[in-house]
C-alpha cells in the first residue's frame, strides 16, 4: 500500500480539506435505528446516469458499520429538480410521508437556468418549513451545499475557449447566502462544494482533463463517492478504515472496531481469533479505480491488518477460516493490508450480493422517482389513488429487498474467524502445536504464580497477626501506664484538695477562737469597767455623806 509519489502531496491536502468539511457541521451524529432518512434533491442525488449514488454508499456504510442497526436511505431525489418543484410534489407524493429525518442538496438546476439568489433561498426556506410541518426538528434537517460545476475541466472549453457550461459564480452566491440563511432556520449545512472544487483543482494540476464530474456538472462514481464521505465523516465517520487488527512486536494485539483472542506469536508465525464488529464493504469498480488514485486516503472503509516484528524478506501466508488470502513479506505485513480488497475473503461472497440487492433498491427506487418528473415537466398527472398504487408496488418491493438485506447482514455478522500469519514451509498445524504448547506453559506459569501468592499471602497474615498480637499488647500495656497516670493524678488531686480543706478548717478553727478570745477580753474589760465605775460611783457617795456629817 504505497502512495503514488505524484499524488502524494494532494493527498496531504485532500486530508486537509476533509478536516475543514468535517469541521462545518460538527453537531451533526450518525443516524440511530429506526430513522426514515429522505434523501431530497436532483439528478444528483436521482443518480440514473452512474452505476452508483452517494446516498447507496452511505447505506453500505451503515451496514457495514452498523450491521445491528436498521436505518432506511429513502431517495427522493428526481431529475431535473429545482426546490419549488419538490415543494409542488409534497403532498402528491406518499414517499415523503414517514421521514423523520432529511438531507436536502438542490441549487444546480436553478444555477444553470439563473434564477436569482433571492429566489433560491425563498424556495428553500419555504422547503425547510414544509419539513418543519411535517415534523422534523431543526436538528433533523441537512441541508447540503449544490457541488461544483466544474467549468475548467478541458472537455468543457472547446477550440475557442468557450465553456459550455459556466454556472460556477451563481453556485457561489447560493451557498453565501444559504450559509447564513440555514442559521437562521436553525438547520444543518455541510459545504461540499468547497473541497470538492479545491481537490479538483489540484487534480487538474496534475491532469488537465482530471474531473470528478462526468460532463462537469454530475459527478462521477468517484465523485459521488467523495460526497457520502464528506457527510459521513462530518457526521464522526473515523478516517482511514472501518476495522482494524494491529499486532505489535511486542505486547497484546489490538483490535478497532472487532475483538482479538487467543492471540499468540511464534518464532515463524503468528495466530489468533478475530470477532469483527463490523461487515466488509463490496469491492465494486469504483472503489477499485478510486483507490488507483487515491491509494492510503481516509476514505473509511479499509479492514486493516498490520503485523509488526516479523522478517522483512521471508513471505508468509495469511489464512482466514479455511481461505488463503495471499502472501505477503513481512514489511508488505508491516505496511498494512486492506482485508477486504483480497479475493478470499470469506465475507465477500456475502458483501456483493448485499451490495447487489442495494443496487437493486436504488434502481427501482430511481424508476419510481421517473413519474413525478413527468408531472414536473406537465406531460402527466395522477390522481391521488394512482399515486398511492403507483407509491405501494414500489413500497412492497423496496421493503422485500430490506428485509433480504438484512438477513445477509445478520448471517455476516457474530461470526468468529481463526486467522493465521505463516512462514513458508510452517504448517498451521505446527504453530497450533507451538500455541497449544505456549498456552500450556503460560496456565503452568500462572498457577505456579498462584501458588506463590497464595503462600506469600499466608506468610504475610500469619505475619501480619503475630505482628498484631504484639501490637495489642503493647497497646495494653500502654493503655495499663496511662490508666496508673490518671489513677495518680486523681489521688494527688484528692490529697490536694483534702490539704487545702484541712488547712482551711484549721485555719477557721483559729479565727473563730481569734474572736472568742477578743469576746472574752471584751466582756472582762467591759466587767471590770462596770466595777470601776461602781467603786467610783461608791467613793462619790462616800465623798458626800461625808460632807454632810461635817
């Protein structure tokens, strides 16, 4: 898998480019089981002219991706369409009936017949509220940019450097103003037209008569290809594969998108069990001669195998279930392989014949659209019942083939596939020996390990207890200290305040006896004070009768 070296640096671009569409509509998510998506536009999305449409390749990257998922691609898209012409049909037309969500991409028939920008957009904003009535949301509605008419491509400028067609300005006006306008509808809007034109250009550097586009209006198988990537990766489509196993030298292999068991690596091979979690896509012609030119892109629908370590020249066999996919070196292994570009797939079987059923829908589908041109173009006119006949044969068949669809998809999927990396001349039976024998070593390696753990883990209880048997009786003893410390400073507590007590009682015993001795003094003073004044009061009569006498 290696670049072309010419293309290699518009290839580096192209992956630019695809960043910036992606980064236009980042609200927008992947379509959830049970949606009724209306595919709403013009020959562009009617797609009678090439053997494949964007709105087919996005359904085979659903079930490819999604096999448990059951979402229904309705393509309402009719030839020679312009928005008004969609709005004459709404209620005719039972198919528009039961969408719940809806991608609209119209502009191209106004562009090349000059109807104003003004215009356009009023149809389109007009188209947005008939949704809108039928119950769609906002958020249910894309509305996709017209692509790129591609008026320098060499086979539309004749000898005189006149172009036939010269539409490209008036697409531009479109998308400004619908840019804008989709904002203010509260919808989604992917520019297609812009990597699209860029990609072309760099092309034609390359080759002058280099188109995506069949007659530089419709594009091509390679071209509607491009479309349905950019929507689906603005949608979160991952670049670069649907699924992949990686087997690194060293370590575990790793798987995207599907489950790696058993693994094992030998000294000249390698084996494992591989439970894909998504479907091959069916190699058809336009993925073939699109690949030619863009070899290694990210267009996602690779089913990658990568094996590391191996030796670079020795050739080794890859074998899935019983079918031989190929030899391949040890560096072609290293580089990568796309599983579902090798014959002896053994899903491929299963993939065309999904792929074929798929074609079959779009056909009958796209026949079916064939009558509401006619009333477009006024040479025919049914009555509500003939549309309703004419709705329900089509109805009938369509849903026949989804359900045949879906029981492929069913059968495709939840199977488990033994795959093998061989050296030549080692047998799959020898590495399955080396495998078995590896795997037995490996349990033997894991019980002596048990074993081991299971004896260090005992080891470290008993440990563990001894460890806390004296831990609890240092414990204990600490706790014993600690008790005898309270247990003193609460007799030394007591002894304190039994002192103080005494030493208190002492000293009111002292006072009191202070007071009785003062009491006592008192009394005998206050006695003696008594007999004084008598003896005084005595001497005083003595004093006078004494007088009196003399």
């Amino acid at each position: 898998m290696r670049i072309r070296k010419g293309l290699f640096i518009i290839l580096c671009f192209w992956a630019a480019v695809l960043i910036r569409a992606e980064a236009s509509a980042s609200e927008l998510s992947f379509y959830e089981d049970g949606d009724v998506v209306g595919f709403i536009g013009d020959s562009i999305t009617h797609v009678t002219y090439s053997s494949l449409s964007y709105v087919e390749m996005m359904e085979q990257y659903y079930q490819s991706c999604f096999p448990a998922r059951s979402v229904e691609f309705r393509n309402l898209g009719t030839d020679g369409f312009k928005a008004i012409d969609v709005l004459n049909i709404y209620d005719q037309d039972p198919a528009f009936q039961g969408i719940n969500k809806a991608v609209v991409m119209l502009g191209t028939n106004e562009a090349i017949l000059g109807i104003s920008t003004e215009e356009y957009t009023g149809n389109m904003e007009a188209l947005v509220g008939r949704l809108k009535e039928s119950g769609l949301e906002g958020e249910d509605i894309l509305i996709l940019s017209p692509p790129l008419c591609d008026q320098d491509r060499a086979g539309n400028i004749d000898k005189n450097g006149n172009r036939r067609w010269h539409f490209e300005d008036r697409i531009l006006a479109y998308m400004e103003e619908l840019e804008k306008q989709t904002a203010e509808w509260g919808v989604h809007y992917l520019d297609l037209h812009t990597p699209m034109a860029e990609l072309t250009r760099k092309m034609q550097q390359e080759d002058a008569g280099y188109s995506l586009t069949r007659d530089s209006i419709h594009p091509s198988a390679a071209g509607q290809r491009l479309l349905a990537y950019y929507i689906l990766q603005a949608q979160g489509a991952e670049s670069g594969f649907l699924a992949a196993i990686l087997l690194p030298e060293g370590g575990d292999a790793q798987a995207l998108r599907g489950k790696v068991t058993d693994f094992y690596r030998g000294t000249r091979g390698i084996c494992w069990n591989w439970k894909p979690g998504t479907l091959p896509i069916a190699v058809t012609e336009d993925i073939t001669e699109f690949r030619k030119l863009f070899e290694d892109t990210a267009m996602p629908y690779g089913n990658i195998l990568q094996a590391d370590g191996l030796s670079v020249d020795v050739s080794y066999t890859l074998r899935m279930a019983e079918a031989e996919l190929g030899n391949f070196t040890g560096e072609e292994l290293a580089e990568g392989i796309d599983l579902n570009m090798l014959e002896g797939h053994p899903q491929r079987t299963l993939a065309e014949q999904t792929a074929a059923l798929n074609r079959k829908r779009h056909q009958e589908a796209a026949a079916y659209r064939k009558m509401w041109i006619e009333v477009m173009m006024q040479r025919a006119s049914y009555t509500k019942e003939q549309a309703q006949a004419a709705y329900d044969k089509w109805r009938t068949a369509d849903e026949q083939l989804r359900r045949e669809i879906q029981l492929l998809t069913e059968e495709m999927a939840g199977g488990v596939y033994p795959m093998t990396i061989l050296e030549e001349g080692y047998t799959a039976e020898e590495l399955e020996q080396e495998a078995r024998e590896a795997e037995e070593a490996r349990k033997a390696a894991e019980e002596q390990a048990r074993l081991e753990a299971e004896e260090a883990a005992k080891k470290a209880a008993e440990e563990k207890a001894g460890a806390g048997e004296e831990q609890e009786r240092i414990r204990a003893e600490e706790q014993a200290r600690a008790g005898e410390e309270q247990e003193r400073i609460r007799a030394e507590e007591q002894a304190r305040r039994e002192a103080e007590e005494r030493e208190a009682l002492e000293l009111a015993e002292l006072e009191a006896e202070k007071t009785h001795r003062i009491e006592l003094i008192r009394k005998r003073l206050l006695a003696a004070g008594v007999c004084l004044g008598c003896a005084l009061a005595l001497a005083v009569n003595a004093r006078k009768r004494k007088r009196r006498k003399g």
